[in-house]
C-alpha cells in the first residue's frame, strides 16, 4: 500500500484549485452544511438515514453551535479501481474545537461525498462557503477488488 501525492490526485477530483493540492493528498471545501432532524436507525437487514435540513448561510458564512453536522463538499470525488480513501480534518477545524469525520472511500466511488463534522467547542464556530476543511488522501491497494462500490450513495450530491 501506498499514499498518492496530490497532484496525481488532480484528475480524479473537480473542480480543484491549486492551493487545495498538498504533498500526500487534495483539501476539500464545504458546499452545504446540514442539520439533523430525526434519530436514525442502524439495523442488520435495515437502516434508516435520518431526515435533515440546510443551515443558513449568511454573508457567506455558517454560524455553528455545538452539535453533529452534515458537511457536503463541493468536489466530485472519483476514487480509482485499485484505491481507496479517507480524509482527515484540517488542523485550522481542530484548533478551534471541531473536527471531521470520515467512513473509507470505497473503489469505484464517485459523487460528492459528505463528513460528519462534530463542534465541540461550548462557543460554536463559523465557517466560510468554500472554506478549505479536511484533507482527502487516496492509498493505494496491493491487489484489484474484486468488485468496486455499486451502494447507495454512488453518484450522490450530482443531482
């Protein structure tokens, strides 16, 4: 296994500026920012994705209480056959109390793909449209799968 640099990363991600490239991965930005409304459920056999709802963007900026977010970003990701990935937050998001979390990225996946961002901060945060937020790297796998990602969420936020 190995990590990718992030200019070879720059055909499977757009749209992309040049200050998102870094040495080991590619900065995403947020698009929407989502509030949840319900509970959600997690089963064998059944899961129910809970219903949830824009926040306001004023001025360009969100304004954030503690809380779990839904963070949709603004790039469609494609990850390769032979790759996975994973983002991590930006240190800027830890520093001021807040963090983002990622599931891993299957190959074959494309769409634009959300995180959960958890604020933890007691005085909530604002975060700029655009803002650059985690970091996506893609790892290499030793071996071609088998199969690549055919779920739910292939292709979403294209609409």
């Amino acid at each position: 296994m190995s990590v990718l640099p992030g200019e070879t990363l720059i055909c499977h991600i757009s749209p992309i500026k040049k200050t998102q490239i870094q040495p080991a991965g590619v900065d995403l930005t947020v698009g929407e920012i989502y509030v949840f409304n319900e509970g959600g459920f997690l089963g064998v056999e059944k899961v129910d994705i809970p219903e949830y709802s824009k926040v306001k963007c004023e001025n360009g900026v969100f304004e954030l209480s503690r809380g779990a977010y839904l963070v949709r970003f603004n790039e469609v990701v494609e990850i390769p056959e032979d790759c996975i990935a994973i983002f991590l937050p930006r240190s800027s998001l830890l520093r001021m109390g807040a963090t983002i979390a990622s599931a891993l990225w299957d190959p074959g996946y494309r769409g634009r793909g959300v995180g959960l961002l958890l604020v933890f901060n007691e005085y909530g945060i604002e975060i700029e449209k655009n803002a650059r937020i985690a970091q996506i790297f893609y790892i290499r796998m030793e071996k071609k799968p088998s199969k690549t990602y055919s779920g739910r969420y292939q292709l979403e936020g294209l609409e």
